[in-house]
C-alpha cells in the first residue's frame, strides 16, 4: 500500500468518526434517539383503522410522533428501530424512507437494519399505504399523510443519528393485568386445550421495556412492547390522536421531564412555574384580566406557532431529549375496552360466538375504563401502560449485551410452500394463497362494528352478497379451496386493477442487541399466534447458542401492512381476526417457517437471501380527496378574530372547569404546523408584563376543533377547549390560535388571535 493510498484511508476513517458524532468509551454500545412530529393533515382526511368513510380528522386531541432508537457497535453493525403514532408502518413509506436515508448516509441505513413500527392508532390521518384496499375510505391516496410520516420519520432517525453516544441498555420485564382482554375469546378457546393450560390468560399481559442511559447524561428513553388495540377512541371520535400509547408516552416523558433535573430552571412551565400570584380572588386581579382583551385577528410569521411550542423550551443543544415509545406487539385479539362488549339497545353481553345483539352487529361495542367517556378510556388505559413502564425503568438492572445484528428477506406470501407436520406423523407441504378478505371481515370487531348483515364467525356467506363480490372478482375454485373454510368476500389478492389491491412480497426481520432479539412483522398476530412464533423463534435461538437465554419481543405492524396472522385453528372459526388473516390457513406456519430461517442464518453467521422485491407503486397512485381552494371569512372581519370569547371579569377553577374560545379560522390543510401547534394556553407573568406559553395542542387537556358549515365551504371556525388540570397555577390566562388561510390575494397567510384575559384559581 503506498504512502497515498494510507493517507487516504485514514483520511476517510477521520471522516467517519466525525459524521457519526461521538466519542468512543469503554461502553459496548454507541445509542442515539431522536423524535419529530408526524401530526399529519388535521382536516377532511378520512382516519385509518376503522375503515368508516364518515370518520375524518377535524382537530387535534394531541400530536402524533415518530421516536426512534438506534443501537450501534462501534466499527460493526447498527440497527434503527422507529416507533409511529399511526395506524400501521406502509410498505412505500418505509421504501421512501431507506431511499433518503442511503442518499444521506449511503449503505449505513438499509431496509436490512431499519424497522418501522406503528403503535396501531385509529385516529390519525389515512391514505399513505400503497394498496387500494386500504385506500378506498380516504378517497385514494393523500400526499400530505405520507409526506408527513416520511418527513418525520426520517427526521427523528436522523435527531437518532446526531445523537449517538456511548452508552448502556437495561431491560426488564413485567406484568400489566387491567389493559386488555380477548376481543374473539371463542375463537382463542378453539386452540388446543393442552396448548391453552400453559398459559394463565388469553392475552398476552406482559410489558418488555429497554432502557437507554447515556454514559454522561444517564437515562435517555425507553421503548417498551405491550399488547393491546389502539382503539380506545372510537370509530365516531374526529379528532387527530396517538390514543391509549400515544397518551403513555407523552405521560412518560413528562414524567421524566419533572424528575430531571437537567432542564434549565429559568425555563417557564406549566409544570414549576411558581405562583406569581397570592390571591387570585383579588379584586385588582380581576380588573386587569378585565382588561386585556382579545387581541383580534393579526398577521404573524410562520415561525410564531412553532417559537411558541410548550417543550420546545426543554430542547437544548448539547442535551439529549428524553424519549420514551410505547410500541405494539401482537395484538391482534386484544382490546383496550376491558369492561366487556355490550349492545347499546339493551345494555346486556353480546352473544359470546358472534358478537351480536339480535343477530346484529351494529348495535355490540366493546366499553373501555372510562365509560362512556372515550377520551378518559384512553387517558386510563394509557395511564396503566404508563406506571407499569415506569416502574420497570426505575428498577430495570439486567444489562444488555452481546453483538449488534439483524436479518431481512422478501417473502412472497401468495405461493409459499410451507413445511408442516402432518396428521400421522412426518410432514407435508402446503401452500398458502393469494389474499382475500371473508365475509367476517365485514362485520368489524366490538372495537369498531361494521354494517349491513355481515357477522363475526361467519363460514358460509350469503348469495346476496356473492353476487356482489361478483361483480367485482370471482374467486376461481383453486383461490376458494386454498381459502377454505374461509368464504371469500374479497379476492384481493388477484384484484389488480387500476393497480394492486393487497401485498403479496412482504418483509420479515429479526434484530439482534445482545441478547434481545426483535421480530419484526409486518402484520396484526393474534395472542396464540404470536406466542407460538415467538416461542419457535426463542427454540432456535437457545438450540444454536448452548442454551443461552434470549429476550424475544415481536414487533407488530411493522415496515408493511398484511392485517391479521390467526392460528390453523383460530382460522377455522372465522371470527374478524380469522376472515382478515389474508393468505389462508397456513398463514401464520409460512411465518414460523421463515423467521426459523432468519434466526439460523443470525446465529450462523450466514447472509440471508433478500427474496423478490415489492413493487414501489407511488407513481400509480389516484387521490380523489378535493384539495384546499380558498379560505374567506365574513366581511369586516379577519381570520383569527374572536367569535365565542370568554365574559369580562371571568375565572374559573382548576380541575373542574372547561374554558371554550371560538375563532374565525382556516383549512388546517394549509399548514400542518409541523412542530407547531394550533391551539396555545398562555399565562401572565406581571412581573415580566409578558405572555408565557403553558399548554399546546400537544396537551390533553387541550383540544382543537374545527368545522365548517358544510363540506366545501370557505368560511371555518375553531374551537378551542382548556379542561383546567389540577397542575395549573392560579393566575391570569388566555388562549390563542394559530392558524394559516389560502387566500385570493396571497398564496398562504398566516395568522392569530387571542381571547380576553381570565383568571384561573
């Protein structure tokens, strides 16, 4: 090697030690996190989950996020795993996102080591997926949902990236009892009995949570896997929300914020400003609440929404944030509505095989906690999963370690021949099928009943509905052997026009971090189906390794959307889980079988074969969604201005009191205020004759509405309520919206206004 040639090669090593920002120790592994806001359009985009055309986002419960982890060796391999408040990961978000990523950081992020999880909400904005059967409730495709899951989850991978720095992990494990039950008891009582006794529940009731302690900081974040639906909020609820994990992650982090003594003391909270005032029934006080007034509508900067942003005061340069994700595991029969399905004519159980009243199933609803108040079910349910986290991040004190490693393939799961053993011993090889969806599907579950005559259980069909299907796809008699005892409703998987309807390629993959292991699927397993994969996978791992003790968690709905994966015998039941398992029977055998093959290769040391690529079918993409065309109010009046205020000389009373503002607003379509909020609570501080920011449409106790008198019309309103918490100081305060209207004259102008001053005792 010549003198040059060395010097280049240490120049290039150089290189990389400053494009990967840290310094190295003597800790095993280098660990970064990074979070970004992925709120997406809060206006007229149907919500994903429910599949319920009448479901579209008109506000703001809390923001949605991506939070991302990542875990290097330094020299050797890393993994990034990044956890979404959203429905499920998209195949063609997670292809946009490794484009972006080899583009900034050429081979060292690839679909091999980076996995996409969704916590499995159903009320955040839909039409990102590439497939038409998840696209039809939200008109077709819609740009701004998946620009702004793609923008944000590259963005926290890189917050992740500029983050690294030596450090440790824990985990820990632990039971949470009261945040699920089995949604479809009769088909998970169809298992085998033998197979059941080793099990105390019918769900899945334990948490995994990794902690990562920065060498010089200490705790950074934590990620944990728990089962249980992302559907404490209702398929009526309209309001953009991360739901019951979404509502345990902003709780915990806020949590470790109080705890930390790392944030600045002069930084003004709603969490330990000091009373400024000594007597909020001062009269004097009230007359200057009487006096400021709301502000009226003003033009403002872009900026001035996200400078006002609550935490983003807690942001400092050369300080990690602290970031906690609530991931999802296999939930696939697991609801958070743990007070049973009842009907809503007669208040009694649902039927037990079925899930109907009457032999209906529009009138059977599952009821969470907090019952019949959907947003304090899942404040409830998103408590629980919170203490439990917190009390395994307090006393988490088994070390992770060993190597960083991953694998990953493409599995066509429309044709794979699956080993299995037979009745009379030995084995034989089945196939699984192209997709389809059965007519149980149709019938939705208790967390969210479908329409018409469909019912959970159903394994016959009906004529009329067959002559429908028709119409549109008839099954060949080979799809409708391979589907058996499934009757088909929806041959999706050999419906291909104008473009694909279901995934056929899908993506399996399994990371490494000593010894916790990580599978990764792309899909809703039931209890019993993800305990066996689980448990076939842990087989391998300890047979390979001499009996070493390994961590397995499965990461559900993750780097691509296939629905459900039930049991063989789960299946012939037919309930929703069953008729939305897409490739047959042996759905869930085709998954044991090649994950068994993923964790031999990750043990041996061999490469994996990646299989056949999935198609990237951006470009074919149709959205029918009516885009934004004009903003205007009434005249003599400004967007921003005040139409519903508060009375002079008012004042309410923390924990019992809802303050309601009404301003003249615009689409939210125009600005999704990324990193922004819509909705602002400021509190005056005498002393300084300033407003300081105290709660954001990231907030629960503050909600964002918004409406218009009818569909296409230019005239909006927002709504804007405060349900006073307990934790607020007594004082003076106000509420604010920011917002941004697309106008005749100007392309976007952006805008405010602030209600009249009020006292909160």
């Amino acid at each position: 090697m010549t003198r040059r040639s060395v010097s280049m090669h240490c120049t290039l090593f150089l290189l990389f030690l400053l494009k990967i920002k840290c310094v190295f120790s003597d800790s095993d592994y280098l660990i970064g996190l990074g979070s970004y806001d992925i709120t997406g359009p809060a206006a007229d985009v149907n919500m994903m989950g429910y599949a319920n055309m009448e479901q579209v986002t008109s506000g703001v419960h809390f923001r949605l996020r991506a939070r991302a982890f990542i875990v290097a060796e330094p020299y050797r391999k890393r993994i990034a795993f990044v956890n979404l408040d959203a429905g499920m990961a998209s195949q063609l978000v997670t292809i946009k996102v490794i484009e972006r990523l080899k583009q900034r950081y050429g081979e060292l992020y690839t679909e091999e080591n980076v996995a996409i999880s969704g916590t499995h909400t159903h009320a955040g904005p839909g039409g990102y997926l590439q497939y038409i059967l998840y696209l039809v409730t939200s008109l077709g495709f819609v740009h701004q949902s998946f620009n702004a899951l793609v923008d944000g989850i590259e963005q926290s991978i890189i917050q992740a990236h500029e983050n690294l720095r030596p450090g440790s992990i824990l985990v820990n494990k632990g039971e949470l009892l009261d945040a699920g039950v089995n949604r479809s008891p009769s088909a998970y009582l169809n298992n085998p009995a033998h197979e059941r006794s080793k099990y105390e529940y019918d769900v899945d009731k334990e948490m995994t949570l990794v902690k990562f302690v920065d060498d010089q900081w200490g705790p950074v974040g934590s990620f944990n896997w728990f089962a249980t639906h992302g559907t404490s909020m209702s398929r009526s609820n309209s309001l953009i929300s991360g739901d019951n994990k979404g509502t345990a992650a902003r709780i915990m982090e806020d949590w470790f914020e109080r705890k930390d003594c790392r944030v600045s003391n002069d930084v003004e909270s709603h969490r330990r400003v000091s009373s400024i005032i000594t007597d909020p029934h001062d009269q004097d006080l009230m007359e200057m609440a009487s006096s400021l007034l709301s502000t009226g509508g003003k033009t403002v900067t872009r900026m001035s929404s996200v400078a006002k942003r609550v935490r983003s005061g807690f942001r400092h340069a050369d300080k990690p944030i602290f970031v906690s994700a609530f991931c999802q595991t296999y939930c696939g029969d697991v609801s958070p509505n743990v007070l049973g399905a009842f009907c809503i004519n007669t208040g009694l159980p649902c039927d037990f095989n079925h899930s109907t009243c009457g032999g209906k199933n529009e009138q059977c609803y599952g009821r969470g906690p907090g019952y019949p108040d959907e947003f304090e079910s899942t404040r409830l349910i998103g408590e629980r999963q919170f203490k439990k986290a917190a009390d395994l991040f307090t006393k988490a004190s088994e070390e992770i370690q060993g190597k960083v490693d991953y694998r990953h393939a493409f599995v066509d799961f429309s044709q794979l021949e699956v080993t299995i053993n037979g009745q009379n011993g030995g084995s034989q090889v089945v196939k699984t099928c192209p997709a389809a969806m059965g007519f149980g599907f149709a019938a939705g579950t208790t967390d969210g009943p479908g329409a018409f005559d469909f019912k959970q259980g159903d394994d016959q069909g009906n004529p009329f509905w067959r002559l429908v299907r028709n119409l549109l796809k008839n099954p060949t008699e080979e799809q409708v052997r391979c589907q058996r005892p499934k009757p088909i409703l929806l041959d999706t998987g050999e419906m291909k026009q104008p473009y694909d309807w279901a995934p056929s390629i899908l993506p399996v993959q399994i990371l490494r971090i000593g010894q916790l292991v990580i599978l990764c699927v792309p899909g809703e397993f039931t209890t019993m189906a993800g305990r066996r994969l689980r448990e076939a996978v842990k087989t391998v791992l300890k047979e390979g390794s001499n009996g070493r003790e390994f961590s397995v968690v499965i990461a559900g709905l993750t780097n691509s959307y296939s629905q459900y994966i039930t049991t063989f015998e789960e299946y012939q039941v037919q309930r929703y889980e069953g008729a939305s398992t897409l490739y047959g029977p042996h759905t869930l055998s085709g998954y044991i079988q090649e994950f068994k093959k993923l964790a031999n290769d990750l043990l041996s040391g061999q490469t994996t074969d990646p299989g056949p690529q999935p198609p990237d079918l951006l470009h074919k993409q149709i959205s029918l969604l009516t885009p934004v065309v004009a903003d205007m109010t009434a005249i003599g009046t400004k967007f921003g201005d005040v139409i519903l205020d508060v009375p002079r000389f008012s004042k309410f009373k923390k924990g019992t009191d809802v303050v309601t503002v009404q301003f003249r607003s615009a689409n939210p379509r125009n600005d999704l205020m990324t990193e922004g909020t819509f909705a602002l609570v400021e509190r005056w501080l005498e002393g300084r004759e300033t407003w300081v920011p105290v709660y954001d449409d990231d907030d629960f106790c503050l909600r964002f509405k918004w409406s218009r008198p009818f569909k296409l019309s230019t005239q909006s309103t927002a709504t804007i309520e405060w349900r006073i918490p307990e934790t607020a100081s007594p004082g003076v305060y106000r509420i604010t919206h920011f917002g941004s209207a697309k106008t005749p004259i100007s392309s976007i102008h952006h805008f405010s206004g602030s209600s009249s001053a009020f006292v909160v005792y």
